[in-house]
C-alpha cells in the first residue's frame, strides 16, 4: 500500500491564531518537502474557500498552493482532494491541469469531487443547487476535461457545460493525466468513477470500504470496465502517542465533518503497535494507497511515520 500527505493548508483551521501569511506558507513548503524527501506517493491538497468554521483564518487556494509546490519539491506526486468542480469552468482546469502537469515535470494527479460545502458557494456566488445537480455537473465536467486532454480541437455539449473547439495545449506531460473522482454515492458517485475515473477516493471505515468497493465492482461489471484498473484511495488522519487513550484525546474537535462514524476506533490513532493493526485493515478492505492528515503543524510526525512504516 502506497502512503500519502494531505497539505493542511487551512480549511480545518490548520493556522488559527496565525499572523504571518508569509509563515504560514513556508510552514506547508517545509512539509511538502519533508513528504518529498521522506518516500511519500502524493501531496494531496484541498480545495476550499472558507475555514470549516467560516473564520478569519488563513486559508491557501489550492491551485495556486500546488503549483507552487510543484516547484519546491521534485519526486513526489501532486493533486487535490479534491477540486471543486462549481468553482471553476471545467475546461479551464482541465487547462490548468494540463499546465501544472507541465510544471511539475508529469506529477500531477487531477481530482475533483461534486462539492458540498454550501459557505463556499454562498460565500463566493455560486449556485449550489441540489446534490443530484452536483452530480450532474460533474459528469458533464469529467466528460468536458477528457476531451480537452485528447482532442485537438474539443467539442462537447452538455446541459450544464459547453465547448466549441476548445484548443488545449500543451496537454500535458503524461500521455494520460490521472483522473481521480471522489465520494462515495452508491448510485451516482461510484457509478461515474465506473465510466471515467482512474482513481477514488472514499472517506469511510475499513469495514464501509470493503462494502463501497464491492458497489464500484458492481457498477464496473454492469458497464464493462475493469474494476482492477482503477486505483482505490481513501483518507484517514493520524496521531501516535505512548498510548491509545492519549491519541485519543489529541484528537480535535470537529473531525465528524469529514470522517464519518467513530475516527478514533478506525483511524491512524493510537499507538506504533495500533497503527499497524489499523493499517492492515485498510490493506484488507482493498486500500491502495492511504491519503493521511497529521494533527501537528510542524513535520516531526511525517517523519516519524515514515521511519516506521515507509523504510
């Protein structure tokens, strides 16, 4: 199983009570950099307008956060988790991801989820609708980003989304950027990572994984497409203490927001000999590459943990 970092870079109040931007920046460089140097897969980056609480707390754009660490750092993969398809045309990012791709030498990786943080939205102008409209959206857009990175002149007419001749070049580095889509829908979301994805990546306990994965197997029998070519990801966050009762108390409020259910009884918390256990249940229910969230700001348990599970 692969092991990657997800860049705190400020929607989960990552720098409350900071004063210097310019810090704070530096502070993620320094961590894209540890992950770099310490065999880390993938720098995953989300994608978010206002801090989980909509506060006055420094919170990074993550394209313009990801180029730049395409540039700092030289081996590790790149991506968000994910992209919020409403923020932004689709054609355009698939541009824009063509040209990171470029940049970061073919590292990159595009992600990109319906969306539904509604202050993001609301906050910013835009229209966030139903889920099933999400939904809708994102088909249309993953169907618009193909063709820009395959056709010299792309054309796609959709209900939502539209292009005429779309030129995009250069398209990019690899001759196929990584699509990975994000959510775990059993009748829609899993359905169109089926159809279009090379990647997902599914928020939920090692139990509810295995289930999730026999739905997506499903859903790629019924379309005819291979099951195996599609790359399993999910996210989980991680505190090692001296005992499990300790990590547990490390654990921050407010964690519910993005990990379903009890984190603590299945996440990356507790002690070396509990992390273990928990990350061999991920390994059972089909994880194929663990995206991990560490509590401090600093890079001490990056490396920690790379001592002792990525050497």
């Amino acid at each position: 199983m692969e092991y990657s970092v997800f860049l705190p870079t400020g929607f989960a109040l990552d720098f409350a009570g900071a004063t210097d931007p310019v810090a704070a920046f530096d502070s993620l460089v320094r961590l894209a950099k540890t992950a770099d140097e310490s065999g880390y897969h993938t720098l995953w980056a989300p994608d978010h307008l206002h801090t989980v609480t909509s506060s006055q707390d420094y919170l990074f754009e993550a394209w313009t956060t990801l180029t730049a660490m395409a540039r700092e750092t030289s081996r590790i993969r790149l991506g968000h988790l994910v992209t919020g398809n409403s923020y932004r045309n689709p054609a355009l990012q698939a541009k824009m991801a063509s040209t990171v791709d470029v940049i970061s030498h073919g590292r990159f990786t595009f992600g990109i989820g319906a969306g539904w943080y509604e202050p993001d939205y609301t906050g910013y102008g835009y229209e966030f609708g139903s889920a099933g409209e999400r939904l809708r959206r994102l088909e249309e857009a993953v169907k618009v980003v193909r063709a820009m990175w395959t056709e010299d002149e792309a054309t796609f007419e959709g209900r939502f989304y539209s292009v005429r001749g779309a030129v995009n070049q250069p398209k990019g580095v690899q001759p196929r950027i990584p699509l990975m889509i994000a959510g775990g829908g059993e009748r829609v979301t899993l359905r169109i990572v089926a159809q279009h994805g090379d990647a997902c990546n599914v928020i939920e306990s090692p139990e509810q994984l295995t289930h999730k994965y026999d739905v997506l197997r499903k859903h790629c029998a019924d379309l005819g497409t291979d099951y195996e070519q599609i790359k399993r990801t999910t996210t989980t966050l991680c505190i090692i203490a001296d005992t499990d009762d300790e990590a547990r108390a490390m654990l921050p409020p407010g964690t519910d927001f993005a990990f379903p259910g009890d984190l603590a009884s299945y996440g990356l918390i507790g002690t070396l000999d509990t992390i273990r256990e928990r990350i061999a249940r991920y390994e059972e229910a089909g994880v194929q590459e663990l995206v991990i969230g560490f509590v401090a700001r600093d890079d001490e348990p990056l490396r920690r943990f790379a001592a002792e599970f990525l050497s």
